[in-house]
C-alpha cells in the first residue's frame, strides 16, 4: 500500500468535503469488494510457504524429529504439528 497526497488526486470540493470529517490526518480507504486480491496473491509468500511446508512433511516421513524440524525452520513444535496434518490431510 502506497500513501497518495490527496491534494493530488481528489477534486477540491471532495477535499473539502473530507477535511469537515477528518482534517490534517491519516485515513484508509480500503479497496471495493470486486477489486481485492487474496492473501498473498501479488508475492512468492504463499508458494514458498507451500514449498517450506512441503519440505517439512517430507523430512518428517524421512525421520526427522518434530524438535529437528521446529529446530531448523524456526518454528513452534506445535506449529510443527499443524503443518504436517495439513499437508497430509491437504
């Protein structure tokens, strides 16, 4: 997310109708229903949370230990845990 000057972008009659409810300060506009995009869509992130996730289950099946596992990918042995039911159950 970017910051724009409003001044910039929104006629000056809207601005001023703006400045009557919030003057001098900061304020999200979120994005309409159509146009927002799901978690992780514009970044790796998510593949290579799928791919991590896809490395610890099968460290795991090799015979690493969920202490190694959470150990070398620092994370919670519980975090551990999910991840491996998921991947397996997914």
């Amino acid at each position: 997310m970017s910051y724009k000057k409003a001044v910039d972008i929104l006629p000056h009659n809207l601005l001023s109708a703006v400045q009557q409810y919030i003057d001098g300060e900061y304020i999200y506009i979120p994005r309409k229903e159509e146009n927002k995009l799901s978690w992780g869509a514009n970044t790796q992130t998510r593949e290579t949370l799928r791919a991590r996730n896809r490395e610890i289950l099968s460290r795991r099946l090799a015979g690493c230990t969920v202490a190694q596992l959470a150990e070398h990918f620092l994370l919670s042995e519980k975090a551990i845990y999910k991840i491996i039911n998921a991947e397996k159950t997914g």
